[in-house]
C-alpha cells in the first residue's frame, strides 16, 4: 500500500459497538439511522469523506466508486460518510460518489473513530509531501476541481466491517492526500476486481531536482502550496 496513512486491522482498540450507536441522517431523505445499522446484514465499506468541496475527497468518492459493482455483487454495500450538510448540494449534482451517503452532523463517530482535526502546523508539511501533490494531479487529470465551503481542518478515513460487526480494517488519514487504494480494499475483504486505479501522475520539476539531489525551487514550493487551496484554508 503506498497511499500513506495509517491503517490497522481488528487489533485497533476501535469499540464499534459503542461507536456503531451514534446516529446518521440518509444524506437525500434525512432519516436518521443507527451506523450499526449499516453492517448489521451486508459487510460494509465506510468511507469518511473530510470535506465535501475537497477536490481530493471528490477525488478518493470517485474512485472507491469503481468498486460498486464489484461490491454488490459481492453482497458489500459502499457506504460514503460526511461530517456536514455544507457543500451536499454541489457533490450531489457532481455525481461524485455512487454509494450510499449519510451525514453525521455531529461528528460523533468523526471523534470517536480519532479522526483528528488538522492545523496550520501539520496541514503545511503535509501538503508538501509525495502523497498529496500525486492525488491533487491525479484530480486534476481527471477534471475535478474543488471549492472552499466546509470545515476545512478535518480529516477523514475508511472502515472496512464485515457483517454483523466485524472489524477488518480500519485506515486513518494522516494529511488530506492519503487514501485507501482499492486493491488494499478488496484484498482485505476477500474478493477480486476488475478495476483500473488511478494512474500516477507524470514526473514534475520537484520530483526530478529531488532524486538528483538538488533543492526543490522557490516556485516549485509555491506551486505545492497553491494546491492547498483545493484542501482548504482558515
């Protein structure tokens, strides 16, 4: 796996009983569920989106989305989770995400799952980072862009949970460019599928001057930290 992040199986000390009995509302209709509801008769793929204007959170929707077919055939639901209504509306009407989408308004299980909240301290060195700048261009290629609205410090993660309540994996986001890749995703929960990832992007300026040794330029800083913009600012 080399999207980053941290990711842990049943050994993670994460009690989905007392985190499955916070409440959801059905992201269209507004009916509140139990999340354990979600896995109590299919195994589950809960996918906590941080911010629905986040081009790299429409990014990772679109393509845990490749995997729906897979998965229905497989008897696993995609479940897509996010922590406010702000921005529903537009990710909706962009056809982001072919799962299911609850809104955990609260961010009850957002905190008890340790999805931590981000800073100025940490957010700049992260978008920095390999993983970031790869899913950025990655969204670019792609033709998603990205806005502002929502809670910009928040971070994200993915649960994989088998039928009943099983933990199989559970992946924390440590900047905003970490991911799950899918075939981490359907190796963990037992199946195979016929689906073509993402591709990494093209070398740039400050990939190349880095494995030669040199220091990335001023403006090759500066284009890194105008991707920031697609993640979000105070």
């Amino acid at each position: 796996m080399d999207s980053s992040g941290k990711v842990t199986a049943m050994a993670s000390g994460i009690d989905l009983n007392k985190v499955g009995r916070n409440k959801l509302k059905q992201a269209v209709t507004g009916e509140e569920v139990e999340l354990r509801s979600l896995w109590k008769d299919q195994a589950c793929v809960l996918l906590f989106l941080r911010r629905m204007g986040c081009l790299l959170c429409r990014w990772i929707a679109k393509e845990n989305s490749k995997l729906k077919g897979t998965l229905e055939k497989n008897k696993v639901r995609l479940i897509g989770i996010v922590p406010e209504r702000e921005g529903l509306e537009e990710f909706l009407k962009g056809d982001y995400f072919a799962g299911e989408l609850f809104v955990d308004e609260d961010k009850n299980c957002y905190n008890e799952l340790g999805f931590k909240r981000y800073h100025i301290g940490n957010i700049i060195p992260a978008i920095l980072e390999k993983p970031f700048t790869e899913a950025v261009h990655k969204a670019y290629l792609e033709g998603i862009h990205g806005n502002l609205c929502g809670d910009v410090w928040q971070s994200g993660g993915t649960l994989l949970v088998g039928k009943g309540g099983e933990l199989i994996l559970y992946f924390i986001q440590e900047s905003p460019g970490d991911y799950l890749p899918l075939d981490t995703i359907t190796k963990a929960l037992g199946i195979s599928a016929n689906v073509v990832e993402a591709a990494k992007p093209e070398s740039r300026e400050c990939k190349v001057k880095k494995e030669q040794g040199r220091t990335p330029s001023i403006c090759c800083l500066r284009r890194q930290l105008h991707l920031a913009s697609c993640v979000g600012r105070s």
